[in-house]
C-alpha cells in the first residue's frame, strides 16, 4: 500500500514542490490548504507535472472539526506541516493574528493526529530560531532566540512539540530548520508567487530582472561580510523539498524526536546574488544602497553536516541553478499564478 501523507499548506511554495517529489516517489498526497497565501492553481500544475493527482482539501486548520472529518475520511499515515504565516514585518505589525495562526493550527493538527493515531511529524521550523548567532557555521546545538513574532512563532512550536514528544515516546517528530529557500521547479511551472511587493531577495531581484519593479534596495553594505552586504545560505526549493522525503523515510525508522537544519553550508552576499541573477538572465538588475533593514542579521549559513549524516541528504544544487530556475519561472509567468 501507498503512503498516504498529509501536506497542509501544500498549496503554497515550498508545499507544492515538495508534493511534486512525493508524487513521483509514488505517495499518495492529501492537502489542506487555506489558500491566505497560495492558489489552487499551483496544485493543478504539480498534476500537469507529474501526471498524478493529489486529493485537496481548501480548508483553515483552524477549523477543528473540519481537520477531524478529513482525518476520519483519510487514512493519514504521516503529516508534513507547512502551513503557516511567514511574512516577519507583518508578525511584528499583527503578532496576535500570528500566534493565533501559527500556534492554534498546529495545536489542531496535533489533536487530530493523536485522536487519529498518527505518530510521524515533519514540521518546517526555520533558521530565524537561531536568531543572531554568535558564530557560523551554525550547527543544531545553538542556542535558540526569537527576534520577531514569527521567529517566536516557530520556537515555540518546537517547544510544544518537543513537550507532546515527552508525553508520548510513540511519536515520531522531525524538526527542519530551513535556511533561505529560494529557486523553482525545473518545467517553470511552479515557483514563489509573493502577493504584493516581495519581502524577500530572490523574488525582489526576479520582479526587477522583468522591469515590474525599479531596483533593487539592499539593505545595508556596512555589515562585516566580503562585501558589506548580508550573507545567507541560500537553498535551492527542491533540494529542500527532496529533505522532506528523507525525514520522513527517517520517521519510519521510528527516530523520536530529530532535528535538522537544511542549508547548503555556503554563503552568498546580497551583491553575490544579484551578480549570479544577472548571469542566469543576461538582465542588468539596478540596485541602490539603503540602510539596514531592522531585525537583519550580517551572516547566517548552515552546517548541514549532521542531515547528511542521519539522513543521507545533502543539497546538489548551487546558486547558478537557483537563479536560472527562478528566472525561467519569472519570465515564464510574470504575473505567478494569476
Ligand atoms: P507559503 O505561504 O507559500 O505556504 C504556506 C501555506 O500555508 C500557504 O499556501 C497558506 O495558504 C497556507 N496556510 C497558512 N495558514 C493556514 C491555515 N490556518 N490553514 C490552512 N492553510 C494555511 O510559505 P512557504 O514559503 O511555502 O513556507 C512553508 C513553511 O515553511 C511555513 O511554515 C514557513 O514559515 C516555513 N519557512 C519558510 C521559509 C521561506 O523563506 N519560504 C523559510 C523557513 C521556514
Ligand atoms: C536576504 C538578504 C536582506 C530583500 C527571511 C526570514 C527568515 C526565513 C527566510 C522564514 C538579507 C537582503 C532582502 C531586499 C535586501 N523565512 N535583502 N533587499 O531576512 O535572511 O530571512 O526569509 O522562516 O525567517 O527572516 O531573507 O530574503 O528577506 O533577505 O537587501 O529587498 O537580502 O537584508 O541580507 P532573510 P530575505
């Protein structure tokens, strides 16, 4: 029999790649999907892609008794939980409407786990819960802060699934601290589609490369890095997704509770990613220096060492694919999903 996986927030960015290699690695996906942040849209597409189906469910996790019908109707063996808000300025303008989403859908999704006998967890934690680090490569031991509220958001949902761990040595969770995701999938029919103005790097440069934006600002070339420009370890989306699949391959192995960061182990500045954007599309992106960005950090790379270890993963793809990906994509749908 097929491994049935649930995928809420499957709809989104890195839900729907990752619904993409489980397709083809022959489970049966389940979504739940709010659609606050996404488009069915991108579902229809993973099926262009893949040639499979994927059962949808458009529904708020927060909604318990609908989460508890769709757990009785389907029998989930595992749960890959994406959803969430995830836009840091805004957590910091409506913390409430975070913690609300964040917290209590994750609470929802535990109860119906347990009332339904689910044991494997794969949740997306973040780097952000290593808030600024006192030293690179970060490793998994580091300790934890949170500097805004969606950073909070995710440490404390560590915590409490850490808590449910301790009531219950029959579960099995996989915590994945992802690094910077950026890049798309390989047809270009699927990749980030940020509502309104970007928040984030990759997408900002994309929109510029197509002229729907002026320039680029970046935040900051004061920072102690090569070129006083922020370092982050940008991570290719289907490396990523191609992580979840070894967690959960690892939760079979009945592992408790695991934590791993996903991150390539390389830093690129801002300028470093502009340059390799310029490359990938053959466009100029204009830039201007601005002041730091409140709440950045000057650097944040992973060390990676202990998923490839536990879990035979490692990221393949470099910051030239990254790019040349969310370009094809760009270029090919300038307006995402719409
Ligand atoms: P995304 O916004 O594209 O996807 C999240 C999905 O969750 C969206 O489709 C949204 O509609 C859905 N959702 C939100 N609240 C919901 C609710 N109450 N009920 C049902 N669905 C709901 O974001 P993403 O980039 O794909 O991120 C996925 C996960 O990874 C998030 O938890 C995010 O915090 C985490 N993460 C993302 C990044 C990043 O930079 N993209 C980095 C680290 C961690
Ligand atoms: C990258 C670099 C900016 C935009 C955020 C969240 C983190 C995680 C990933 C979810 C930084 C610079 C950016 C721009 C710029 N998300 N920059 N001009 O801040 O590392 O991480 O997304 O968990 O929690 O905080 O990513 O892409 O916003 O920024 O100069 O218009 O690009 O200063 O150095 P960040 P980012």
């Amino acid at each position: 029999m097929k491994e049935k996986v649930l995928v809420t927030g499957g709809a989104g960015y890195i839900g729907s790649h990752t619904i993409i290699q489980l397709l083809m690695s022959n489970y049966e996906v389940v979504v739940i999907d709010n659609l606050s942040n996404s488009k069915e849209a991108s579902l229809k597409r993973v099926e262009e892609i893949t040639g499979k189906s994927v059962k949808f469910y458009k529904v708020d996790l927060l909604d318990s008794e609908k989460v508890d019908e769709i757990f009785t109707i389907e029998k989930i063996d595992s749960v890959i939980h994406f959803a969430g808000l995830k836009a840091v300025g805004e957590s910091v303008e409506i913390p409430l409407k975070y913690y609300h989403n964040n917290l209590t859908s994750t609470l929802v999704l535990c109860e119906a786990m347990q009332k339904h006998n689910v044991k494997n967890l794969v949740f997306s934690s973040s780097a952000t819960v290593y808030g600024d680090p006192a030293a690179v490569p970060i490793t998994e031991d580091f300790p934890l802060s949170a500097t805004n509220p969606y950073g909070r958001s995710k440490l404390v949902i560590e915590e409490i699934l850490n808590d449910l761990y301790i009531s219950d040595n029959s579960l099995n969770i996989a915590i994945l601290r992802y690094f910077n995701p950026v890049g798309a999938h390989k047809s270009g029919m699927i990749g980030e589609d940020p509502n309104g103005i970007p928040n984030n790097l990759a997408p900002y440069i994309a929109q510029v490369a197509i002229c729907k934006r002026d320039a680029l600002k970046v935040f900051g070339n004061d920072y102690n890095t090569h070129d006083g420009t922020g370092v982050r370890d940008y991570i290719h989306v289907t490396d990523l997704a191609d992580g979840h699949l070894r967690a959960l391959e690892k939760l079979n192995e009945k592992p408790g509770y695991v934590v791993y960061n996903l991150g390539t182990g390389c830093g690129y500045s801002v300028l470093d990613v502009v340059k390799a954007f310029e490359k990938a599309s053959g466009k100029t992106i204009p830039y201007q220096l601005v002041d730091r960005r409140a709440g950045d950090i000057a650097t944040c790379y992973a060390n990676a060492s202990k998923a490839e270890k536990e879990l035979g993963w490692k990221a393949t793809r470099g910051i030239d694919e990254m790019c040349e990906d969310t370009w094809r994509w760009q270029k090919m749908n300038p307006n995402g999903f719409e």
